[in-house]
C-alpha cells in the first residue's frame, strides 16, 4: 500500500522563501542567464523532493522515496515507532507532526532514525501493525 508525504503549509512558506532569496541576487545585481537556470534547476529539484515523497508498505519493508532517493526499512529492523514534532530533523518528512521510526543500527550500536509524515497516519500503522511485531 502507498502513502504520501504530508505537506504543511510551512513547507511552501519555505520554498517561496529559498526561491525568493536565490533569485535576489540576480535582480539586485547583474541579470544573468546562467544563474537563473541553475537557480530555476535547484527549485525545481526542491520542490520534486518536497512533492514526491511517498512510503510504501511492501511484503519485506518500508519503501521510503523522495525524488531520486528511495530506501527500504525492513520490518526485522524496526527498533522503536513513537510521534515526534520536529522541524526538518529528516528530509523525508514534510511535515512539523512525524512518525519517528528507529532502525537497524549503525557501527556505533547507535539505531538510525527517520522521520516520516503519512497523509493518513491512522492507516499507516495499522497497516504497519499488520507487519511488524514491535508495539507502538
């Protein structure tokens, strides 16, 4: 089953921000064509990012992918599931109000985590319930 990414409306504050402030100096100082397409290039790369997030539910895993970036966390690993409210801890949540899940573990011993926003969080972890054995 997939899910999308949830998007607050800080998410779009910010991306008219970081647009407005790339495109500044090239209106207050000489116009030139090569930074407007780069600039143009990296918004659009942004906003893909933003909007194309998704999680899937797969018979091994959760599929999480944004853009070109797609990674799966296998339900074996899944350490802990709790709600968080954080502001970009992760770049695969877009939204303020997350589900955090910790995984697996890195050579530290030290569980990696990533933060995640189902538009429908309800349905999510009942699907979630229905493949991993941890409770949340």
């Amino acid at each position: 089953m997939k899910f999308r990414s949830r998007t607050d409306v800080y998410n779009i504050l910010m991306i008219v921000l970081i647009i407005g402030i790339l495109a500044l100096p090239n209106f207050v100082f000489e116009f030139s064509w090569v930074y407007l397409t780069i600039m143009l290039e990296f918004d659009f790369l942004m906003v893909w990012f933003i909007f194309s997030t998704t999680y899937k539910l797969s018979n091994n895993g959760i599929i999480v992918s944004s853009g070109f970036i797609s990674f799966e966390i296998d339900y074996n690993s899944i350490k802990e599931i709790k709600f968080v409210k954080v502001f970009y801890r992760s770049t695969c949540s877009n939204a303020i109000k997350s589900i955090e899940i910790s995984y697996g573990s890195n050579r530290k011993s030290v569980p990696n985590k990533v933060c995640i926003s189902p538009v429908n969080e309800n349905q999510f972890l009942s699907e979630l319930k229905k493949h991993c054995k941890i409770k949340f």
